[in-house]
C-alpha cells in the first residue's frame, strides 16, 4: 500500500526515501493513515496543537516512530499557519528522543521546518540546519545541492542583505539591485575602470560558471565580460553585458492578466524594467521588427527561436544549461531574448568537473529525465542528461510563455521529496495538459504541434537538437509557412504523406488519361473517315502504344520518386534512441552526415518532381506521335504521308496541353505536403533557394502551355480541318472548353504555389540571417 498524504495539504519531505530511516515492509500504512487523519481532525476542532503522544501507539518501534515523524509534520505545517506557537525540532526532540534514534534527526523533517519558515518569511540560513544537526550534515548538503561546500558559504539573500546599492565592491559601484537567487545576488553596477555599465553577479568563491561561460560568445547568450575574486571576502565578482528589459518572468505574470495579448504586453515590461534601472528613458522602447506589432504566438516564436539558437550553440560548445526558466532569460531593450545563469551548467570540456557537481534546476521546468536524475531511488544519474533535456525545459518556458500556464499540474503533488519527484515525473509522461483558450491561427496551431514535441517524454519523439527547434519555430513565424507545416497533419496532404509514391503517380500519370482518350477518339474518327480498312490496326496499335507509355511512365516515375518516398517514411516514423555513455551532451546534427545528406537530396529531388514528369510526359507523347504513323505504314502499306504531320501535331498538341496539369499537380504535391516533412529539423540550403527560383520560373511557363496550348491547337484545327464537319467542330469545342477550364485550374494552383515559394524563400533567408552556429561580432 501507497504511504498516505496530507489531503488538501501541502508537504514536503526529504530527497532520502523512508527507507532510510525505517523498513516499509514493517509498517502499517493504514494505521499511519488514521493516525494522521485524526490528527489534523483534532487539530481543525481544537484550534490548537493537540499532543502527539495521544495519537501515537504504545509500544515502541518503527511504526510508532514512522506515526510519529509524520504527526510532526502536520504539527509544523499547521503551527507556521498562524494556528498555534511555532516550536523548533528540537522541542520534538526534548518530548520525544526516540525521533533521533539511530541516526540523528530525520533529514525529512529538517527539510519540512526550512521551507516552512522560508514560505513564513523568516530569515533561514542553510547553515543555521548545518550546525544545529551536524550529524546529517551529508543529507542536508545533497537537499540544497550544496555537496562539496563549506560551511561558509553565502546564500543569495545574505548577499543582498549584505551588500546594497551604493556600496563599492572593488571596481565596481552598485547601482541597484537587479535580482537574488539561490548562491548569488546580481547588481547593476558601473565598472569604474571601464566606464561602463555591467550585470554584477556576487557570489561565494566557488564553482566555475565563469570558465563555462567564457566559452560562449553568441548573440542571445549574456556575454561574460570576466571575473574577480575578493579572497578576504570569501566573494567573486561575475560581470557581464547588462540586460536592461528585465527578465521574461515578467512578461508572463503580465501576460496572465492581460485581457488583450500581443507585443505589447512585452513593449510594457520592458517600458517598466527600463524605468526601474534608469538607465535609459522609458519612452526610448522600440521593439525590433521581428516583435514589434506582432501576435502573440509570433511573439512566442520568436523569442523561443532565439532562446532554441542560444541551447544550439552551448550545446555544440559541450555545454549544458540545466535550469531554463523565465527567471533564466534576459530581456534586451529591443526584446532580444538572452539567456542567463549557467551557474548550474556543466562543460564537458573543462578538467577536474563532473556533472554531478553542477546538477540542479528547478523543478517546474525539469524534463522527466532531470527529474529522475534528483531521485535518489530512480537509478539516473546526472551523467545520463543531453541536450533534449533543454529541450524538455525550454519548451516548458514557451508553453507558460504562451498560455499563460504551465503544461503539467505539479503544484497538486505532495508527498515527501523522492514520492514528489517520482509524481512529477509521471505527469510528465502522460503528457501535457490541454491548452486554455483556443488557438489562433495557423501559427498558433503549428506552434502548439512542435510544443508538444518539445514535450514528449520518450527521447527519440523529441525534438533531437536545439537547432532543429530553433529551425521550426523559425518557419512557425511565417504565417503562410506554419499553414504548410500544419496542413500536413490532416485532408489530402496527410495521406499524401502516409501514401507519397501513390500521390505522386496520382498527380503526375492520371492527368494524362483524359488527353490520351481525346486523342484516341480524334484520330479514331479520322482513320474511320479516311482509312476504314485499318481502323482495327490503328485500334492495336493504340493499345498497344499507351500500354507501354504508361507502363514505362510509371516505372520511371517510381523510380524517380523512390528516394522522396523512402526519406519521408523514414521520417514519419520515430527512430529508434540508442543511448550515449559518457558525459558528453549531443551535439547538433553534423551537415555532413548520413541522416542529413538523405534529408537534403529527398528535397531536392521533390522539389524537380514536377520538371520530371513534364518533359518525360512531353517526350513520351513525341516519340508516340512518330511511332503511330511508322506502325500504320509498316502494317497497312498504303499511308500517304501527310499523316505523318496529323499524327505528330495532335499528339504534341495533346502532349503539351498534358504536361502542364501534371506539373501543377506534382508541384503543389511537392511544396505542400513532401518538402514541409522534409525541412523539419533541416534548413533551407543554397541548393534549395535554387530549386525553388526555377521551380517559379517554371510555373510561369507551364501556365503559359496551359492556356496557350489549347488556343494554339484551336488555331491548327481552324487552319488545317475541315470545320464544317460535326468530327472537327466536337474538337474545337473540345479544345475550347478545356482551354477555359484547365487554365482557370491552373492559374488558381499557380498563385498557391507562387505564394508557398515565396513562403519558403523569407523563411530561408530569416534561418540563414540566424544560423545556429552564427557568433556575435
């Protein structure tokens, strides 16, 4: 049986399991269960603090000390509620010895009274638990991720109580106070030397976020300008480029509030941020042109497409950032997006560190693998986190960035720290929870669709690098672009993509039936009409003809579309996660590899597919119109030769009026349904900016066939029929309506798929504006 929780209440308990303090197997969890309950009954009725030793058994022995430390529990929670005086373990302790028998004080239960008296507003100093129980001096070092440290070290809030705005710490002069985290506290300050404005971040002596920071040099990372340490202080001084918007922690307790959502609410919180430092005017806030005036799904998209290509280059650098939160982002004053704080990150590249010395985060925003990684009892080391794990994070940020909420209800989790990280980690794994409100747009639809993928709990569903993130979120940003993107999941493009070798025959074969009839019924008459002797031999030879045309068209058209159809499969489908060892992050996809040169040549054989089928559909409908009249020559021995001209000019006639329709029809396929699954997590290249300029240039000109070819071939069989005849008026008419309809068909799928390309082409050249790997001047 499961160990009961507080109901309705929260709880906090150690990272150790009650293993270690007593043998579950010898516990009765139901009695604990009603002693609890009767407890808190007691204490609702009483409105004091009923005693313990009433609700404890006799005897002796783990049951009654297990009752006992969770009666404390309640004890403590209820009394810091303002229900009673507040009393110190040691006063449990005084009553009741045996709750540090054999081990000393039960590390839960120090856990317990330090966030209640943080919660109450009291000044709590983890060194303060140090020394009062020294005996689970371990314990408490692994709860407040202080393993390895002296007893000396500072914490954030001391630091600013220390230090504040207008003291001097050696160059530097404190202006004001930007924020206090857990191990630091961070300053405007003026670096005297310099004369210029710097982010101070004063911290204890240790660590070496400096030496993982100096790596980075990249436009939405916080530059580290250097470091120094006051040894008589125990202090090191961390300056960096100042973020003078604040901080996206802000944004989204706007946001949250706010009755209308777009890139306003960030122009405001960058308005107020600049007021509080007065550093520059408030009425100087000029949002970049990728922000300002947008909604706010494209104010999403873009500050996580920045943050995306910040994770990608760190992650290349072999640098993991381990604790993305919006308290984590910076704000520039034109809202470029800056990510912060690698305190907690590890370098694969430095000497003498391991990942276990600079694990940590928090908790909302750990991906099920990180959380895992804090459970003792979960089997995961910190060594077994990548890149994804950022991922994991990052798309946390952006789903409460845009929705106003967190995806997971971790806040309803209680039960002590490894039962609570456990439950979180399955929450996690069930998937997010439905988003509030509806979606607008087809940007917010196709960023909610990679939110999700961001989200999922197994690894080889995730997205398997920041910069193929990065590459999304850019494309999300083009209104037209996340149409296409997200029109492949449902209608004709979904099955395309389940079926793209039978849509592609569909589109580019089909369409050469209606003319291949016409022309047979047109011949078919003339041959009756002036040579009824071979009608049967015409009638063979027709067969037999558009037999082999179509067998080898479609063989062609397979094996032309194989490598297209063979890549989006793979695609579409998961692949399987082959695990790393070592503690070296995954870096970004190699543009050289396998996987990436597969992605790249499917793309731009789907973006030829539709030149393919029209000069193959061209010249098979040439070489049928000399292998007609050279057959019925051979067979009937009495073919005059203008039949040659007649056979030649109606079947390329026919020939040219059924090429365009394929072309539009392989084309659309292509940009609309192929090259959207082809781009995820692969950029635009040259070659494919290229392919698409030809590829409008020949929409041009299969428009001008399209609607030319029929008025052309009207004006043959004016010139060269016998018009008054009820055969060639049927043709004319014909010609004429198909003329008419085909092109307006045409025309309608031209303007679609000139507006697609130039889509794809602003989207190319914003990825190649900001590319992962792209370092600051």
């Amino acid at each position: 049986m499961n160990e009961p929780r507080h109901t309705g209440r929260r709880s906090n308990g150690s990272d150790l399991p009650a293993s270690s303090e007593v043998s579950s197997a010898d516990i009765c969890w139901d009695t604990v269960a009603r002693a609890m309950e009767s407890f808190l009954e007691a204490w609702d009725v009483q409105g004091f603090g009923p005693r313990l030793a009433d609700y404890l058994p006799g005897e002796p022995g783990l049951q009654r000390r297990q009752i006992l430390i969770e009666l404390i529990k309640i004890d403590l929670e209820m009394r810091h509620s303002d229900a009673g005086p507040v009393l110190k373990l040691e006063d449990y302790q005084d009553e009741y010895p045996e709750i540090v028998l054999p081990d000393g004080m039960p590390a839960e239960l120090i856990y317990e009274e330090f966030h209640l008296r943080k919660s109450a507003g009291d000044c709590v100093d983890v060194n303060d638990c140090l020394q009062r129980f020294p005996e689970q001096a371990a314990a408490i070092r692994q709860h407040f991720q202080l393993e390895g440290s002296g007893s000396d070290q500072l914490t954030g809030e001391q630091l600013r109580q220390t230090w504040q705005p207008g003291d001097r710490l050696g160059d530097f002069y404190l202006m004001s106070s930007l924020g206090t985290g857990a191990f630091g506290s961070v300053f405007l300050a003026r670096q005297e030397s310099m004369q210029r404005m710097v982010a101070l971040k004063v911290s204890s002596d240790r660590g070496q976020e400096a030496q993982t920071l100096a790596q980075l040099d990249h436009p939405n990372i916080v530059r580290v300008f250097d470091q120094t340490r006051l040894p008589e202080q125990n202090l090191r001084l961390l300056y960096m480029q100042f973020a003078a918007g604040g901080t996206l922690q802000s944004v989204i307790r706007r946001s949250q509030t706010a009755g209308v959502k777009d890139s306003g609410i960030l122009e405001q919180c960058i308005a107020d941020a600049l007021q509080h430092t007065g550093v520059l005017s408030s009425d100087s806030v000029s949002l970049k042109p990728e922000l300002s005036g947008r909604t706010w799904p494209e104010v999403t998209c873009q500050l996580g497409r920045e943050l995306a290509l910040a994770l990608a280059y760190a992650h290349q650098q072999g640098v993991l950032h381990r604790d993305v939160k919006p308290a984590n982002v910076l704000l520039d004053a034109n809202g470029t997006a800056r990510l912060a704080d690698f305190n907690i990150s590890f370098c694969s590249e430095l000497d003498d560190t391991a990942p276990a010395a600079y694990f940590g985060g928090s908790l909302a925003y750990m991906s099920p693998e990180q959380l895992d990684a804090c459970n003792s009892q979960s089997g995961v080391l910190p060594t077994d986190l990548d890149g994804r794990s950022d991922v994991f994070s990052l798309g946390i940020l952006l789903w409460e960035l845009r929705f106003g909420v967190r995806p997971f209800s971790d806040e309803s989790v209680t039960g002590n720290w490894n039962e609570t990280l456990a439950a979180m980690a399955e929450l996690r794994r069930r998937g997010p929870n439905p988003p509030p409100g509806r979606m607008q747009g087809d940007v917010d639809r196709q960023l909610l669709s990679i939110l999700k993928r961001c989200l999922q709990p197994e690894l080889a569903e995730r997205y398997q690098s920041a910069a193929e993130l990065a590459q999304d979120l850019a494309l999300c940003l083009q209104p037209r672009v996340a149409a296409l993107l997200q029109g492949t999941t449902s209608g004709w493009r979904r099955w395309a993509i389940q079926h793209p070798l039978g849509a592609f025959l569909l589109a580019s074969v089909c369409p050469h039936i209606p003319p291949s009839l016409f022309n047979f019924q047109f011949n078919d008459r003339e041959i009756r009409i002036q040579l009824a002797d071979a009608v049967q031999t015409f009638e063979k030879i027709a067969v037999t003809v558009n037999l082999v045309a179509f067998s080898i068209g479609f063989a062609l058209c397979i094996r032309y579309c194989q490598p297209v159809s063979q890549r989006i499969r793979q695609l579409m489908r998961p692949s399987p996660f082959v695990p790393r060892s070592g503690n070296v992050p995954p870096l970004d996809v190699n543009p050289a590899g396998d996987e990436w040169t597969a992605t790249s040549v499917a793309r731009l054989r789907a973006l030829r597919l539709s030149r393919f089928v029209t000069v193959l559909g061209i010249i098979e409908w040439m070489i049928a119109g000399l292998v007609y009249p050279i057959a019925l020559q051979r067979l009937t021995k009495d073919l005059q030769t203008w039949w040659y001209g007649h056979f030649l000019i109606s079947l390329i006639i026919c020939g040219l009026i059924a090429a365009a329709y394929p072309f539009f029809l392989t084309a659309t396929l292509a940009v609309r349904a192929f090259v959207p699954v082809l781009l995820r997590g692969h950029p635009i290249t040259g070659a494919d900016r290229r392919q698409l300029h030809r590829l409008s240039v020949q929409s041009a000109w299969s428009l001008y066939l399209a609607g030319g070819v029929p008025a052309a071939g009207t004006l043959v069989l004016l010139l060269t029929q016998n018009t008054t005849t009820s055969h060639s008026s049927s043709a004319l008419l014909v010609l004429s309506v198909l003329g008419i309809f085909g092109f307006a068909f045409a025309l309608s799928l031209s303007r679609t798929l000139q507006a697609d390309i130039e889509a794809l082409l602003e989207a190319s050249r914003m990825l190649e504006a900001s590319a992962p790997n792209r370092r600051s001047a």
